[in-house]
C-alpha cells in the first residue's frame, strides 16, 4: 500500500523522499557511440559538384539482445543495415513496391531505439508518403514503445506539407497510446494550424496547453493508508494544490503569434505578444520579426515601419530577414531610394546583414514596378555573381519584369533557365509567362503556354485566366475572351471584378457598344459588386465608343451608390467629353475634381489645356498650364503638345517659339506629333529654316516620321524653294509610300514640278502606282499643269492617254489648256497633231461615257460635252 501511495504522489508531479535510494543507468557507453552523428563528404572537381551528408550508425547486430542475435544468425536475408542505410533504401523504393518486406530483413529492428532516429532521418528528408509507411510498420512490431519525440518529428512534418487533419490526428493518437504530450508537440500543433492559416485553432490549442499546465488536486476527502506518518501528514495537509507541468515557451508564444500574423491579424498577433511579456516571456529578434511579418501580411507597412524604428531602441539587432521585411514595406509605400539605401548598406563589407536571395528578389521586384527592366537584370546578375542561387520566386519575379514591359523573349529565356537549373515551374511562372506573350499581343502564343501549364498538371488559377483573358481582349478578340470566361467558370473557378475590368476594356478598344451592356448585366447576375476600378473601365468604354450618355449615366449610379470617386474617374471623364468635342462638361467636371480636392494628373491638365484652346480662351489655358508648373506635377511631352495647338490656334507664334525653347531647357523628350505642332508653327510663323532643322534632329533621335511631318517639311521646302531638300525626301518617304496620304504626295509633285525636275516627279508618280496608292484626279491635274509648263505637251498627251486607261475621264479645262499651248506655243504642224491626238481622245471619252450612262434623267443632263478651242 506505501508503495501506491508513493505513485499517487509521483503521478502528482510531487517530490517523495525514500529511505531507500538505488541508481539504475538506463544507457550504455556504446548508445552513445552508436548514435553519435559524423558527417561525410563527396567532391567532384571535373562537374564541379559536392555534398555533405550527416549519417548515424545506430545499433547493430552487436548491440542488440542475445535471443535477437541468435534468431538471426545464420539468415541471409537478414542485413546488418545503419540507419542511415535503412532510410537510403527506403527513400529510393516506390510507394507500391513492399517496403514491410524491406524493413522486416533490417536487424536493427529488434533495438527500438533506433526507431526514433530513423524517423528522423526520413523526417529531415521531407518524404511525407515514406514515413507514413515507416511509422504505420513501426507500431505493428513488437518491441515498439510510443514516444514523444517520434510524434513529434511527425507531427511537424504534417505541419510542413500542410496535412492540418493528420497532424491534428496524430495529437488525439499519441494520447491513445497513453503518450502525454510536452511542449514540443503543443509547439508542433500550433505550428501546423499556423501554417494552414488556421489561427483561431491556434488560439484554441494554446488554451488547451494552458488548461492541461495546472493540474488541481484537492485531497481533503481522499484517505490513504500509508505506512509511513510522514507521507500522511503530508498530503493531509495539502488542500488545493497546483502543478505546472507544460509551461510554455517562447517558441510556443512565437508559433501562435506567427499563427495569427501569417493570416494577417495583425491585432490578434500583437495581443499574443502583449500576453507574453505579461507572463515573463521576452520577445527576442524572432519575435520581433515576426510582429513585422505580421504587419507586413496585414497592409500595415506604415506600422511595420513604425514598429521598426521601436525596435531600434531596444538592444536587439535587427538581421537580414528584419531587413528584408522592412524593404517590402518601404516597396509598397513607394519609397524606393529608401530601399535602395538599406539595400546597399546590406553590401557594405562592415555590414552584419548581408543580402540573401530573398533581398535581392524583393530588389528585382522593386526595378520591376519602376518599369527599369536594365535593373532587374543587373540585380539578378548580380545574385549569381555573390554566389547565391535563385529560388522560383526569384525566377518568377524576373520574369515578372520582363512581362511587364510586354518582352516575351526575354521572358521565354529565364522560363527556360528555370528548368534547366533543376526547378519545376509553378502556376506563377506560366502566369507570368503568359502575360508576357498578351503584353506583347500574342494571344495565340498565350493560349499555348495556358495550355502547357494544363499538360503538365498545374491547375490555372484566377490570375492565370485573368491574364488569358486580358491576352486576348488587348488584341482585340473579345468573343474568345468571353469563351475563356466561359470556360473558366466551367472549370470551377468563379470570374471576380478583374474579370469583368478587362472585359469591359476590351470592349472600348474594340468599340463593342452591346458587349459592355452584355458584361455588366452578366456582373449583376452573378452577383459580382462593381468597385471603382470597374466603373472606371465602364465609363472609359462608353467613352471610347461615343456613349456620352450612358457614361454620365454610370457616373451618377455610382454616386448613388456611394462608390468612392477617384482621380482616375475624373480623368476619364474630362479626356471622354475632350475627344466627343464637349470641351464645357470637361471644364465643368474639372472644377468638380478640384472641388473634392483630388490630385489632378498630366492626362487632366493636358485635356483641359486642349478644351481651354479649343473655346478660345487661352489666358486660361496659359494660367491652368502654369498651375500644373506650380503644383509640382511637371509637364510632359503631351502637355507642352496640347499649349503648342493653343498657341497655334491662336496664332501667337512667339510664344510657341519661347515654349519650345522651354522644353529643350527641360530636356523633355519630342515625339512625332509634338514635332508635328512645332513645324506647323515654324512654317505658319515665317520660320521654314527650323522645319528643316528639326527634322534633322528628328532623324538623329530616331524619332518616326509620319505624313503631317513629311506635309510640313514639303511646304518648308516650297517656301524656301530647297528643292535639293525636297528631291532628298523622297528616298525617306519611299519605305513608308503607302502610308503616305495623297494630299501630302501631291504636295510634293507640285513642289518637285515647280522646281523644273519633271523627270523626278514622274518618277516619283510611277512609285506611287507600283505602291498601289489610288491616284485621283488632283493627281493627274497637277501632273499635266507641270508638263505643260515645262512645254513637254507629248508627256501631256500620254499623261492624258494614262487617265482613259485608269478610267479616269479629263476635265474640260485640261482639254482646254493643251488646246491654248498648241495654238500658241507649238506651230502649226504640231498643233495640227496635238489637235488630232486629242480628237481621237474627245472620241473614246464620249464612247466610255455613253457606255457607262444608265439612261435619260438629271444625271445624264449633267455631263457637258467636250469643248476644243479652235481659235
């Protein structure tokens, strides 16, 4: 009976004293031998490959008990295997072949304590499948023991796979095998719901810790005879008591504070860590950066930044991961030379926070929203030459940037250098792979690489058909944008507000006016609630397609609604009503804007520059263009554009002298149609010279010509009458002829036939025939007036002979003027065969039209027959 009572007291957690002491060791000196881990190595210099590997001998055919020895003597089957051996032959079997059978020949078997180092070594290498099986033959035998270390190890290689349920299963399990749990398996629990985002459950796990800590025991109706009267007294006196029995620790506190932060509860993981100073746990570094991951995950960089500067004041150094998670932040607030100076102060060889490849990708998505794609190459070079190795998320980020600037090559190469490094891609990498090619407006090589992703087993996402279908609606094919939709939602996946965006865009650019009442039904129906960002690509489409009043319809459900207005709206609105020619709505939606005090953007000012020129009024225009200066938004190349017209329309051509000086002093960038409204004023102002001259710049900046320059160039050209400038023109206009327009090619012919080079202008007018242009009837007006003046009349007649072959008939005054020179200019034998040459011509003019008339009536009363002069 003394004996019970000394276990009723020990089961309590209480110290008993006995008279009787005796010292069992439990451990040999060869276990520690056995299981002591060594480390081995392999180099091969020609591959350029290495390895290190830890393995653990455990015990033997030597160590195990002699009944075991004796069993086993003499069996072949029977192999004396390390531990590290028996998990390398596991691991290198399928699931379907007989790993019992494997395991049943190991000698090792009948030692039990090699049964949790083995679960190690499969744990560590990460096989979830082979050590399920392992540990399912491990209860069945007969020597097996449950442990806690063993649960453990599997309970937190559940966690790592994301196996909640299991993990959570083997928890109820190790109690059923009247295995208690410690600290370490709390700890592995936790863990394994924080993974999940199953933070509440966390929460819940952590009470249950707390809960199983205290033990109550309360003695005052319990009697137990012990022989001894000091055991007695002992637990009489006791009333309630208390034991501590699974206190937790700072792992334990960090676990479920990263289990309520990774979900981004940022609050929930900042009353954790509250609690935890209030139970004597200080915070270390992990805990801090936790605290910041879990701001980060919330949106809360301004806090995260705050909680930074807090952290600095404490005496705890923050590490390359605080750095790291400061650098996101300062990323998503926009503040990039920030992180650019931590990054470098990284790379400064005093520093103790060196980057790892994790900074450098957060660089390289840094350079990637900058649009600076040289950067992100240099970043990612610059890993490799630090002798990091890129992860996938490294990988997918520069290909990120590569598809962000629509550069499909590009991205197609660090595609393949995913594989060809030993990385499988992941569904971000095809996606991002894809949305290079619909940057790039190559839907069908979109559909492909989506397709490629479904062969190799990878399921799409939402972004993955966002991307597809925005692939194909930016190149215009907005009936297979709805088919992916379609099929989207045929797959399980259902279309969010990006979906109904980018349709809604599409539809503007493809002028679809049906189609964007079509998809805003189709978002009503499926009960898909418009954000701003929607309405803003609504209202945009309406514009696009001339819906005025469907888009001021829009505008005021979503103030109904009570949808927030931004500057995107506005904006959208005051460049719609500018493009349909309502110049007072824009100006009135303007004061609207700045009535709500919304910032105004370059787009805003340059639209209300244009409607201020448009109406006339250009002390307004000067004075909105001088608070755009004033306000810190700086002009840009279209703004400066939109005063250039003003100032032409109004004809004050001093002032657009003075603002293109000002543009050069602000080296701002030319592009063709800046350039357009420069020589127009040039030209208009009495100033051909600098026409000229700027083309010339023009060509040297590589800036694309288009018809309206080569117009103005031509007049240049006539004014100063530089006919070797205008001969010059034609080898820059010959690659881009068909583009040219006919105005702007007789322009030309005039100025080349007014400067006596007949034979250049006729060249040129084949040219234009080889090139396929519709050549009219100014054309060959301007053609015959030039030949005549040069007094070559047999280029005339033939010219003419072109036109009633081309089914063009000649006006009476060109009859007319021919008839004048022969009387005049050629004497009478030639005016004798200009005058039959053109009888003859009179004959099948009249013949063509005859056969082309369709009968008596107004139209046939209109033509007039062909007069000659005779006199």
């Amino acid at each position: 009976m003394a004996t019970t009572a000394t276990n009723c007291l020990q089961l309590a957690g209480a110290t008993v004293s006995t008279h009787r002491r005796t010292s069992i060791s439990c451990k040999k000196k060869s276990d520690k031998i056995a299981f002591k881990e060594t480390k081995e190595g392999f180099v091969d210099y020609d591959r350029g490959l290495h390895e290190v590997s830890t393995k653990i001998s455990g015990l033997r055919k030597d160590n195990i008990a002699t009944r075991y020895r004796v069993r086993v003597a003499g069996n072949r089957f029977q192999k004396d295997w390390t531990v590290s051996e028996v998990a390398d032959l596991v691991l290198s079997l399928d699931l379907s072949d007989d790993i019992d059978g494997l395991l049943n020949r190991w000698i090792g078997r009948f030692a039990r304590k090699n049964f949790p180092y083995l679960i190690k070594e499969l744990t560590q290498r990460g096989s979830i499948e082979h050590c399920n099986r392992v540990f399912r033959w491990m209860k069945l035998q007969r020597n097996y023991c449950a442990r806690n270390d063993i649960y453990n190890m599997m309970i937190r290689l559940h966690a790592r796979h994301n196996r909640t349920d299991h993990a959570r299963g083997l928890f109820f399990e190790m109690q059923e095998w009247r295995c208690k749990p410690d600290v370490e398996t709390y700890n592995a629990l936790i863990n394994a719901h924080g993974r999940a985002g199953q933070w509440r459950w966390a929460l819940n796990i952590m009470d249950d810790m707390l809960r199983a800590a205290v033990c109550t025991l309360h003695f005052s109706s319990l009697v137990i005879f012990i022989d001894c009267r000091e055991y007695l007294s002992t637990v009489l006196a006791w009333e309630p008591l208390g034991f501590v029995l699974i206190p937790p620790s700072r792992y334990t506190y960090n676990n479920l504070i990263n289990a309520c932060g990774s979900s981004g509860n940022w609050k929930e993981a900042l009353s954790v860590c509250k609690k935890m100073t209030d139970n004597g746990v200080g915070p270390d570094l992990v805990t801090h950066n936790i605290i910041l991951s879990a701001f980060k995950s919330g949106a809360q960089y301004l806090k995260a930044l705050s909680y930074f500067e807090l952290m600095k004041g404490t005496h705890i150094r923050p590490d390359t991961t605080t750095l790291n998670i400061v650098i996101h932040c300062l990323v998503k607030l926009q503040q990039y030379d920030k992180a650019i100076d931590i990054f470098n102060s990284m790379r400064e060889k005093k520093s103790e926070c060196t980057p790892d490849v994790v900074t450098f990708t957060s660089i390289i998505h840094l350079y990637s929203v900058c649009g600076q794609v040289e950067n992100c190459e240099a970043a990612f070079n610059m890993m490799l030459a630090e002798g990091l190795k890129p992860n996938i998320i490294s990988y997918n980020a520069l290909i990120g940037a590569y598809a962000a600037c629509g550069m499909d090559n590009e991205a197609l190469l660090v595609f393949n250098k995913i594989k060809k490094n030993g990385f499988r891609p992941d569904v971000v990498s095809y996606t991002s792979l894809l949305n290079a090619y619909g940057r790039s407006q190559k839907p069908q090589k979109a559909r492909e690489i989506f397709n490629m992703m479904k062969k190799n087993k990878l399921k799409p996402n939402l972004v993955s058909y966002n991307s597809l279908i925005d692939a194909y609606g930016s190149s215009g094919f907005l009936t297979d944008a709805i088919e992916v939709l379609r099929e989207m939602e045929q797959d399980g996946i259902q279309p969010n507000v990006v979906s109904i965006c980018i349709l809604l865009t599409a539809c503007g650019r493809c002028s679809r006016k049906v189609k964007i009442d079509t998809i805003l039904t189709a978002a009503k129906m499926r009960g898909i609630k418009l954000n701003t960002v929607a309405y803003n690509s609504a209202i945009g489409s309406y514009m696009n397609v001339g819906e005025y009043d469907k888009a001021i319809d829009l505008y005021k459900s979503m103030t109904k609604k009570k949808i927030k207005t931004d500057s995107v709206t506005y904006t959208v609105l005051i460049s719609g009503c500018c493009k349909m020619s309502k110049y007072g709505e824009a100006l009135s939606f303007m004061e609207e804007m700045m009535h709500l005090k919304l910032p105004l953007s370059k787009e805003v000012y340059s639209s209300v520059i244009c409607a201020y020129s448009k109406q006339g009024q250009i002390e307004e225009a000067e004075s909105t263009f001088d608070l755009m200066k004033s306000s810190g938004c700086y002009p840009d190349v279209v703004t400066y554009t939109s005063m250039l017209d003003a100032y032409n329309a109004a004809g004050n051509w001093e002032k657009a002298y003075a603002l293109f000086d000002e543009m050069e002093a602000s080296d701002i960038k030319l592009d063709t149609i800046a350039c357009a409204a420069l020589m127009r004023s040039f030209n208009k102002g009495g100033q051909p010279g600098r026409v000229l001259s700027l083309a010339q710049s023009m060509r040297e900046k590589e800036i694309p010509f288009t018809d309206t320059i080569f117009f103005e160039m031509v007049s240049a050209c006539s004014i100063l009458q530089d006919w070797r400038t205008a001969v010059d023109m034609i080898k820059y206009i010959e690659p881009s002829l068909p583009l040219i327009s006919s105005g702007c090619l007789n322009q030309l012919l005039h100025a080349l036939g007014k400067s006596g080079k007949i034979e250049t202008m006729l060249k040129l007018f084949f040219k234009m025939l080889a090139s396929g242009i519709d050549v009219n009837l100014n054309t060959y007006s301007i053609l015959l007036k030039n030949l005549l003046s040069s007094g070559n009349w047999r280029k005339y007649l033939e010219v003419l002979q072109w036109m009633e072959d081309a089914g063009i008939h000649p006006s009476n005054e060109m009859f007319h003027d021919i008839s004048s020179f022969s009387q005049k200019c050629c004497g009478h034998e030639n005016a004798s065969v200009i005058k039959e040459r053109l009888e003859s011509l009179k004959r099948k003019s009249e013949d063509q039209i005859s056969t082309s008339r369709p009968g008596p009536g107004p139209a046939a009363a209109e033509v007039q027959p062909l007069r000659f002069c005779e006199d």
